[in-house]
C-alpha cells in the first residue's frame, strides 16, 4: 500500500507548479490529497516503481489514454 507520507511528499513536490503554494498545502492539510489517492487506488490508474518489495515512488494517470 502507498504509504500517506509518500503520497503527501509527491503532491507537495510535483503539483505546486500547477495548482500553488497555497492550493497545495490546501490540498494536504485538508485530506483532500488522501481522499485524491484512495479514489485513483479504487479506480485503478497507478503506477508504483518498487526496489527491494518497498513502494518508493508512483504515478497517477488521470484522464484518457491509450492501451
């Protein structure tokens, strides 16, 4: 399972960008980014990069793609 520090430090260090300091710290300080990674883990849609049997790295893929 994706830990949640795991989850919170991707969102902090990949969607600032786009969304903003302060719709991200929204984003993690309300649960939201929790809620947004349990419903990708029930949809399907991501990707984990393991080494060693430990999750250290994932992806979200939203939206239309190709198979």
């Amino acid at each position: 399972m994706i830990s949640r520090a795991l989850a919170r430090d991707t969102i902090d260090a990949c969607y600032r960008g786009f969304l903003g300091d302060e719709a991200v710290d929204w984003f993690i300080g309300s649960g939201a980014s929790d809620a947004h990674v349990r419903s990708h883990l029930e949809r399907g849609g991501v990707h984990c990069l393991i080494q060693d049997g430990r999750i250290i790295g994932f992806s979200i893929l939203d939206g239309p793609r190709s198979t």
